[in-house]
C-alpha cells in the first residue's frame, strides 16, 4: 500500500497471533510508530496479511439476559457462542474474547437445574475465545405486597426472591476497562440491561471506540441501542445455526460433556 502516510510494520498480541500491517486513517506525515497507528485518536485499521481489513473485536454476553430474554422457551439453549456472533457480525470482525457474565444457579426449587447449568459451562470453556466471570445468586425469603388485597385481610404475602449479582457491574467494569486498555477496534454487547447505558455511551463518546447493541428478544430496539454505534438482531435461525455438537469432547482423556435431555 502506498500513499502519504508511511507505516511501521507491527505485532499486536491476538487469539490468533497474527502479523498485521498497520495504517493510520489521519495524522501527520511520516512514519508512524505502531502505538500511534492503534491509537483511537489516530483512527487506525489493521490489515491482515492477505491484505483484508480486521477488526479486533470483543464481546460481552451478559449470560442471564440472554437466557430470559432469548433462550428459556426456546430447544436452543446448547448455544455456542462463538458461531452465534460470528453469524451476526462481518467477516472483518475477528473474535479476540467473548466474555460471558454468569451466576451459580440454586438448586433450591430443581436440582436439576445447577447441573444443567455446569454442563453447558463447560461446553462453553472447550471455545478458545471465551472466558466465564461469575457473580452471585441469591434466593431468599422476601415480604412483597398484594396489589388486590382481599378487604380486611392481609395486606403482604412472603415469597422467595431469587435475584442474581455482579454479573451487571462485572460486565462494565471489563467492558470499559478493556477500552481504555486498547484491547479492541469493535466491542459488542449482549444484553437489554439499561443499567449499561451509561458504560456503552462512555465507550462510544469519551473512549472512542465502535460498540454494538445486539437486541435479543425479537422486539424494537431499546433505550441501550441508542447509546451504541450500531444494532444487531437474534433470530431463531441464528441460534439454530450455532448450537453445539450433542456431545462436545473436552480434555486429554476422552472426557466429554453431553446436551441435558431437557434441553433437547
């Protein structure tokens, strides 16, 4: 490539350690030194060696949304992660980390239900892309009130309240720590939680940095799509097409890890 700005032939560390060239879109003339050509305030891209333009791109699944939102009535919940996004995003997004935000789940009403949960957790950490940061999940005995009472009788009935922890502020957290870091060209957010209005808009507006909304009920977008650089959608073919093997091998002993008959 030729042109009024000169470049550096750099390394920048990926899931796949790749060699880039890289190119900035404006700056001053000359060479330009390879944190200058990644920098946000030099607008830079990467080339691969084939030439085609890449995208680092990072991805955060907050874990109990998606499931509500997306995959509890659905057969689709042995999801892989990695070709879900790879189906929603362009060929110049190279997946460097999907993180997923998640809670231990209680067995409290179905024991069933933690070890369905830990099943597809490992399934999950056989993708080289991914990594799991768990907060909490609580369930506990609450007093909430009735919005009919029955006249002269009571006016609050107990109930469990199950609610999950961390998994929000954990998901900020690396999300905007990712970006000051320069881990990313593109971040993509999985989740409708507007509690991440304000870290999306950060990264967009003060880090500078493209950052997805993808909407996961089939509905209009939400208040967190206005604060993104772009939309994506979830569709039953999407998780159609990006569900794992019925059986996903795992380890160096023959270990495997199968679909929950529930889940089929």
């Amino acid at each position: 490539m030729t042109g009024t700005y000169a470049a550096d032939f750099c390394l920048r560390g990926s899931a796949l350690n790749r060699l880039y060239w890289c190119y900035p879109l404006t700056g001053p003339k000359g060479v330009v030194s390879p944190e200058a050509a990644w920098s946000v305030s030099s607008g830079g891209f990467c080339l691969s060696g084939s030439g085609e333009v890449v995208k680092r791109t990072y991805v955060y699944v907050d874990g109990f949304n998606l499931y509500y939102r997306t995959l509890r009535k659905t057969k689709f919940k042995w999801l892989d992660l990695e070709a879900l996004v790879r189906g929603l995003l362009d060929a110049e997004n190279e997946i460097h980390r999907i993180r997923y935000f998640t809670a231990p789940v209680s067995g409290k009403f179905d024991p069933g239900v933690p070890v369905r949960q830990q099943r597809y957790l490992q399934a999950l950490r056989t993708l080289p892309t991914v990594s799991i940061h768990e907060g909490n999940f609580l369930t506990k005995p609450k007093m909430r009130p009735l919005v009919n009472p029955a006249p002269g009788g009571p006016t609050h009935v107990e109930i469990w309240n199950t609610e999950e922890k961390g998994s929000d502020v954990n998901l900020a957290t690396y999300l905007i720590h990712d970006a000051w870091r320069d881990l990313f060209d593109v971040a993509v957010v999985l989740s409708q939680d507007t509690d991440l209005n304000e870290p999306v808009r950060i990264v967009r507006d003060e880090i500078k940095k493209s950052i997805g909304v993808v909407v996961l009920d089939g509905k209009a977008p939400g208040k967190l799509s206005t604060f993104g650089s772009f939309v994506r959608h979830i569709t039953h073919s999407d998780l159609a097409a990006s569900q794992f093997p019925e059986i996903v091998p795992f380890g160096q002993r023959g270990k495997f890890v199968e679909r929950p008959l529930e889940w089929r």
